[in-house]
C-alpha cells in the first residue's frame, strides 16, 4: 500500500518530493520531449519542459512518462483470478497490472452463486482496505441468458431486493460498480436500489431493446460494460444497447481496446461518437494476462489460452473470451492506424465517478510491452463477449 508521500516508479516504491527528469512527458494534447515532472507530497505538483526546478531527481533517461492507467474493469492477471479467494492470487493479479502501468483498478467478479460471491467478496475487500485495488465490480449474477458470454448460466438470477442488499451488505461500501440487464425482472428497480445506495449501476450482458434500456438510464444507470460486447447488436431500426447506451450523454462507454474484442473501425466510430469524456478504455483481463499459454479458469469456466488469445468451449462452438491485453496494448496500435491518434480515443479508463488524483508510472523507451498480438483469422473466435 502506497502512503500519500510515496510513489511507485519502475516497481520500486519511494517516498518524499522528487522532480522526474529527462524523460518525454505525455500530457493531454502532446508529448513533451525533454520534460520534468515535479512530485509533491505524492501528487503532481507542475509539469514542463526544458530546466527542471530545484530538488531531488529521478532521471528516466528518454522513458516515456504517462499517468496512472485507471482499469474499471478487470478480472485478474499474471495467473492470479480476483474469483479465486486466494491472497496468493489476488496479489499476482495487482502485481501484473501495476506492472504495465495501471495504478487504480477495480477487481471485477464473475456471476457464481450469491454465497461464493460473499467469500469473495469478503477476500477482495481486504485488497481495498489496503489500497491495492480501488473497489470491487459485480459482473452479474444478474445478467441475461441470452448474453452471459463466458459466465455460468446456472448461477445467473433475476435481481431482487434481498439479493441486492445481501451482496452489498457483503461489500460494506467496497462494491463500486454492478454490471445487470435491465430487462430482467426487477431490473430497473434494482438499478435505483443500486445508484441510491452510491454504487454504479452499469447495463451489460444485455438483450434488451430501447425501450428497456432507456428507464434503466433513467433511474440512474450511468456506464455501459463492454459496448458492443455481451450485448444485443446494433440494428438500424432496434438501436437496442449498443445504439442507445452510445447515444446517451449520461453513459461512459466500456470499449474492450484489444483490436480482437471490436474491430478497429468500430472503436473508431464509437469512441468518436462517444468523445473523450465518455469512452474508457478497459482490459477486461483475466488471470491469463501476462501469464504464460495454457489452461486458466474464468470464475467456473475453464478458458484455453494460445497463441495470445483466449477461448473457450460451449455447446461445442468455440468463442473468443476475455481480455488477455493491458489498456495501452490497443490504444498504442490503433494509434498507429493511418490517420487516427490516440487523442481520439477516451481517457485511458478513467470516469469521472472514478476519477482520482493521478499516480505516476514511467515506461521504458520501448515500453516493456509485449510484440503485436497474432490476430485470428477472420470467423475464428466468433462472438467475442
Ligand atoms: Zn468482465
């Protein structure tokens, strides 16, 4: 747990005031080559270019020196799973994601029957009590059948007061986020159970039309879980999730950014249309992130990993799964697509429910990243989400 004077750079952990220099320093609009950063009682204090002001330097020598990464949604890393329970896991998942840059995330859980989500829970809670994740975030239980993707369809319910109440008492405030279908029976009640007791109601792994999305919205729902994906697709005469959760000013857009979950130029249209106030980029991860290939589970499910890309098997048709990116892996290529910026994409998952003073990580010249992942052929993998 970092203490509001300390600072996490390269892995290592620091405390006091420190000027950052020689590095290239990415700020909102541009990149400043030769900038410092001045760090004052664990916050950023002044960014700029050229002289540094006096104090104790960190040289970075030509790294390239961004923000925190804030990742609203992700399920585990470095073959540690958030569902596992195991202080072990739990651990590696935060190590491997800290590693890549991200300095607040949520742990999101998969839907499991309501007592094993309360163990944990009540496992999670203490990485929020420590400061190592920022809360937790209920992908289901209550979710539709016809979208669960990757959950277990036995475990998925129809959202009722009590079962509301027992999973939030669980939490004791550390629940920030609950993912539901707001067609569902009790859907939008529950959404406004949700947002008046502080937590985010997000709409996903829905099959709902306009007219069961729109109320939702209106009781207080204000994120959308991965658009596009684990939802109803866009129809010109059924905009359905996808087109009215894009359209809604009052929703922030989940986009899975890995350039395999959505194609590049429907990232582009969305986060075009949504704008950098509305679009957060998130990984979605699962333990299999920067982990080697092989077998991992996704809460029940068992999920094969190969050649970077995960799968896994249901009713004999093999579907593309989860994340397996961390956040700048697509912002980074997309950026490189003929004529886009990475401008043009969100703020790198960050909300404003979520927002928070920035943490500083600092990246090598090359980054430390992985190569280009191997993409699927074109109809393998189908029906991401
Ligand atoms: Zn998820």
């Amino acid at each position: 747990m970092l203490g509001p004077d300390q600072y996490m750079l390269g892995g290592v952990k620091g405390t006091g005031d420190f000027v950052i220099t020689g590095g290239r320093i990415a700020g909102p609009t541009r990149v400043l080559d030769d900038g410092w950063v001045a760090v004052t009682g664990g916050l950023i204090s002044e960014v700029g270019q050229g002289a540094p002001p006096e104090g104790p330097r960190m040289d970075v020598a030509g790294a390239l020196v961004v923000p925190g990464f804030v990742d609203t949604h992700c399920h585990g890393g470095g073959g540690g799973s958030f569902s596992s329970g195991d202080p072990d896991e739990l651990a590696l998942a935060v190590r491997a994601h800290r590693g890549h840059g991200t300095t607040t995330m949520l742990a999101s859980l998969v839907s499991d029957p309501v007592h094993a989500l309360c163990d944990q829970i009540a496992a999670l809670r203490e990485l929020v009590q420590d400061g190592e994740v920022h809360g937790i975030h209920l992908e289901g239980p209550f979710i539709s059948h016809a979208r669960c993707g990757a959950h277990d369809p036995a475990a998925l319910l129809e959202p009722d007061t009590a079962t509301v109440s027992t999973l939030l008492n669980a939490g004791r405030g550390d629940i920030r986020m609950v993912t539901l279908a707001p067609e569902l029976h009790g859907g939008v009640k529950a959404v406004r159970q949700l947002t008046e007791s502080g937590v985010i109601a997000a709409l996903g792994h829905t099959d709902g039309v306009q007219e069961q999305i729109l109320p939702a919205i209106d009781a207080g729902a204000t994120v959308a879980t991965h658009l596009f994906n684990g939802m109803r697709p866009l129809h010109h005469r059924e905009p359905g999730p996808v087109g009215v959760l894009l359209d809604d000013e009052r929703i922030t857009v989940e986009l899975i950014c890995d350039l395999v979950h959505i194609h590049p130029t429907v990232v582009h249209l969305a986060a075009k249309h949504a704008g950098k106030r509305r679009t957060v980029l998130i990984t979605d991860a699962m333990s299999a992130t920067d982990a080697a290939d092989g077998a991992y589970r996704l809460g029940r499910l068992k999920v094969n990993v190969s050649d970077d890309f995960g799968r896994y098997r249901r009713a004999r048709r093999q579907h593309a799964h989860h994340g397996r990116s961390v956040p700048q892996h697509g912002a980074r290529r997309e950026a490189g697509h003929p004529g886009r910026g990475a401008r043009d994409f969100g703020e790198t998952g960050r909300t404003a429910r979520h927002r928070r003073p920035h943490r500083l990580a600092a990246r090598g010249p090359r980054g430390g990243h992985r190569g280009a992942r191997r993409r699927p052929a074109p109809g393998q993998g189908a029906a991401p989400g």
